[in-house]
C-alpha cells in the first residue's frame, strides 16, 4: 500500500466529490483503488449513480468501493465479546447476553469505537491495494475516531501501571500465604494475567493506528472546505485539532469555488494565509449532478500531486 | 538453658509468623481495594465518573469475574462501612 488518502470536512461541503474524483483519477492512471465511506449518513452510491449495495462492488477497472455498514460492525464488535463472556463466564449461562447488545450498542462512544474498528479491518483486508480512500462523516465524529486511539494509550497507560501494581501485590500475599490464599487461576505474573495480555494487545493495536494517523508519508489527509463562513471556521478547528494530535494535513481543497459571493463568502487569499503552508487546490461549484467523466475532470489537477 | 533458648526462640518465630502476618493482612485488604477499584476504573461509566473508551472496557469484561466480584461484594457493603474500618484497624 502507497498511501490512505482522508477525506475530512464540515458536512456538505463536497467529501465525497472528491473522495470519488480522487479515486476515479488514481485508478484511471493505473493503480488499485479500495474507496471507502466510514460516514453512518454515507452517499458514495448516490454519487457514482449506481445502485446501492451491501459489500465491497468494483466500480471500475481496478477501482472497489463499499459503504461501511455501522450497524453491522458494532453487532460483529459486540458479539465477540459476548461470545468470549459465554466461553469464560460459563456459571453465568442464565444471564441474557443477547439482550445486552441492546443496551450496550447505545453506550456512549460506541460509534467511534465501531467505526475504528471497521477502519483497522479496511487497512488490513485491503492493504494490497496501491491506494485506499476514506470518506470520513461530518468533523465531530471523524476527530473523535482520530483521537479514540491517543486517548486509548493514554487509559492503557494508566490501566497497565494499576494493575502491575496489583499483580504486585498478588504475587507477595502468595510466596507468604502458599498457592492456594489467591484461589485457583489468579495470575500474579503479567504473562499469566489474562487482563494485562489484552490491554498489551489494546495497546499494540492503538499504537499503529496513532502511528499510521502521524505519518505524514503513509497518511494524507485531504481538508475539504467551501468559502462559506461557517465551513472555513470549522476548518480553523479541525486544523488546529489535528496540530494539537500532531497529525498533519496534506492539502487544501476549497471546493464549490463561487458558489458564495459577496459578505458571507471568505476570500482565496484569505484561506490560502491562514492554512499555509499547506496548498490549497481551488475547485470550481459545477452545478447538477456530475457523471464520471466531470468527477474525473474535477480532480484533474490536484491528484497528480498526490502521487 | 537449651530448654529456655528454644522456648525464647519459639516467641520470637511466633511474633515473626504474627508480625508477617499482619503485614499480609494489610496487603490483602490493599489488594482487594485495588482489584475493585480497578473495576469501578473500567467501568466508572455506570455510576456516572469518566471511564476509559468503551473499545477497551469491552474487551477486558470476558476477563473480569474476579474484579466485578469484588467490586460489586463492596458496594453490597458500602452501608457498613465502619464494620469495614473496623475491620481495617483490627478492632
């Protein structure tokens, strides 16, 4: 894989435009494309006009696309672990696992940890492609799945010394007590300790994410904003958000270039200043539609520089 | 004076046992602090304190009896807490 391209934006400010301009042009110029939508409001059939379908569908030539189903990630996320609770918690056979997923699946921050979930997938099952695509949902929820992996580390740090200090403690009640004072299968080393394998596999886990999420040569992420007030205020933030994770942008696209004139409107020079030294890319409002061959034409330009 | 020896020597192994003891009974209620509150940590969401993302709680809750055992048999005691002090202090 030579690059994952984030498509990142106030919500309709034209993503996923240039989410399939951007895809359209790489895999017109050969290269293997997966294009994703990760928004739970996804519209990348709508776009390409073609119907709309569960899975991964090529689209074109050397070109796959899929909407990531939510829903279907957090039962798959919530099933496994129930199923892991039913192999383990075997006296516990009379509690309604099932009727758990219900509750849990309106836990707060679910949606962040689904969606990172089915974006670990996504790298990993499609990996061999040259490049993948993602077509994020509206700020809020794509800068809480950008920093689920940094505040991850940061509990796991924590969770980690808590129970080192446990397993401590544990091992010195039992070389004074004997091996029976703990009861059968309670670890005292953290190679035996079932909870501190998995937050080292947590960790792990997070750790490429945030690592992939920082590296400015294997990421780029793609600010997609209009001239608008409100989008170029909400991109200030992102902006600055993305600084405080030390994640970098890569390019600026200011998209429905002349669609707002007059007061409201923020001027080129004034975006230009105010996000440099990252470039920005001016793309014209075309009004209607676009078929293909105009989504290839919107893209023209800025996706040679990406490759 | 073999006889008082070993009769000095078995009072003090008795306050060593004691001694060490003691010591393991402060350490034991120290861990089974530590193994509650490690739950209650994990899963403060429910009594309405910040708690870790639900990506990590989730995955550790297949491994957790122990922990949830602990923590819920202290709350069913919260309403006796000075038994529970008393019981610290060895009263």
């Amino acid at each position: 894989m030579r690059r994952v391209f984030f498509l990142l934006g106030k919500g309709g400010v034209g993503k996923t435009t240039s989410a399939a301009s951007l895809a359209l042009n790489l895999s017109r110029k050969g290269f293997s494309v997966f294009w994703a939508s990760i928004d739970p409001a996804h519209n990348l059939w709508d776009v390409l006009g073609m119907e709309e379908e569960g899975g991964v569908k090529r689209v074109e030539g050397r070109l796959w696309a899929q909407e990531v189903d939510l829903e279907a990630y957090i039962r798959r996320f919530l099933g496994e672990t129930t199923q892991r609770m039913k192999e383990l918690y075997r006296h516990l056979q009379i509690l309604n696992l099932e009727g758990m997923l219900d509750v849990l699946r309106y836990s707060p921050g679910m949606e962040e940890s689904a969606l990172l979930f089915a974006l670990k997938e996504i790298l990993e099952v499609h990996g061999d492609k040259d490049y993948l695509v993602i077509d994020t949902p509206p700020t809020g929820l794509t800068l809480k799945i950008f920093s689920l992996p940094f505040s991850i580390l940061l509990w796991i740090d924590q969770l980690k010394k808590w129970r080192e200090r446990i397993l401590d403690r544990r091992a010195v009640v039992r070389s004074i007590k004997g091996e029976k004072a703990l009861g059968e299968g309670v670890a005292c080393e953290k190679g035996e300790d079932s909870i501190y394998r998995e937050l080292e596999r947590q960790e792990r886990e997070a750790g490429v994410m945030a690592e992939l999420l920082r590296d400015g040569d294997r990421v780029a992420n793609i600010l997609v904003m209009n001239q608008d007030r409100l989008s170029f205020m909400e991109s200030q933030r992102i902006k600055v958000f993305l600084e405080r994770m030390e994640i970098p942008i890569h390019l600026i696209l200011l998209n429905k270039f002349g669609l707002v004139r007059g007061r409201e409107g923020v001027e080129e020079g004034r975006v230009r200043e105010t996000f440099s030294p990252v470039p920005v890319r001016v793309l014209p409002f075309v009004e209607g539609a676009l078929g293909k061959e105009e989504l290839l034409l919107l893209g023209r330009d800025w996706v040679e520089e990406l490759v | 004076m073999s006889d008082r020896w070993s009769r000095l020597l078995g009072v003090l192994k008795a306050f060593s046992q004691g001694f060490r003891e003691r010591a393991v009974d402060t350490i034991e209620k120290e861990l089974s602090e530590m193994e509650g509150s490690f739950a209650l940590l994990l899963y403060s969401s429910l009594v309405g304190l910040p708690s870790p993302p639900p990506l990590v709680g989730l995955s550790l809750l297949p491994y957790m009896e122990r922990e949830i055992s602990i923590m819920l048999a202290k709350s069913r005691h919260l309403d006796d807490i000075w038994a529970l002090w008393a019981d610290l202090a060895d009263l």
